[in-house]
C-alpha cells in the first residue's frame, strides 16, 4: 500500500482498523475490508484429519514401542533431511503419515 494525504492532511498508510485506504484513479479511496472467508477444501480437511489420527496414535505407542521404533531408525540408517538419525516421534509421524502403495502384478 501507499502514503496517501487526504484532503485533511491526514496521512494514512494501508489498511487502518477495518479501512483500507488506496489510490483510485489519483484520489483517496476508503473502503471496508472485509474479513477472509475461510473456505476449506475436501482435500484439505481429509489431510488434517489423517494429521490428527497420527497424533493420536504415536500417542497411544507404549514406551517400548517408542523404544523400539527409535533404535529401530538408527539401526536402519533412517534419517532426516540432515542427515541426524530420526527420535521415535518423528518416526512414528512418518510411519502414520504414509500414504499405502498399491503395487499391481501381472
């Protein structure tokens, strides 16, 4: 947005509380701003729930599992992006979020 003087002397910057204030034709214009909308996809909502199963279920792992799952990652050599072996929960997280393969044979 721009600097804009209005005919008060008054200098306004963007958005001010719920006015916008914008050039339109080389005069001040206010107008209402209107609040987003919030439209979610299908798409969307079915990856946050498949988010929150997964949450819920490295919650649910028992503290051998987690045990398990971590040595695991640093037997297999699984990794992050840095290269630093991955803790049971980033793990578990991982294992939740796979999507399944389908592999058809002839």
């Amino acid at each position: 947005m721009v600097k804009i003087a209005n005919e008060y002397g008054d200098v306004k910057v963007g958005k001010q509380g719920e006015a916008v204030y914008q050039r339109h034709y080389g005069q001040q214009m206010r107008r209402q701003l209107k609040p987003k909308t919030g439209q979610v996809s299908k798409t969307q909502l079915e990856q946050r729930l498949r988010f929150k199963q997964a949450l819920d279920w490295r919650k649910s792992l028992t503290r051998d599992a987690r045990r398990y799952l971590e040595g695991f990652a640093i037997a297999h050599s699984i990794n992050d992006e840095y290269g630093i072996p991955l803790t049971w929960d980033k793990f578990a997280l991982k294992i939740a979020l796979q999507q399944p393969r389908l592999i058809l044979l002839d």
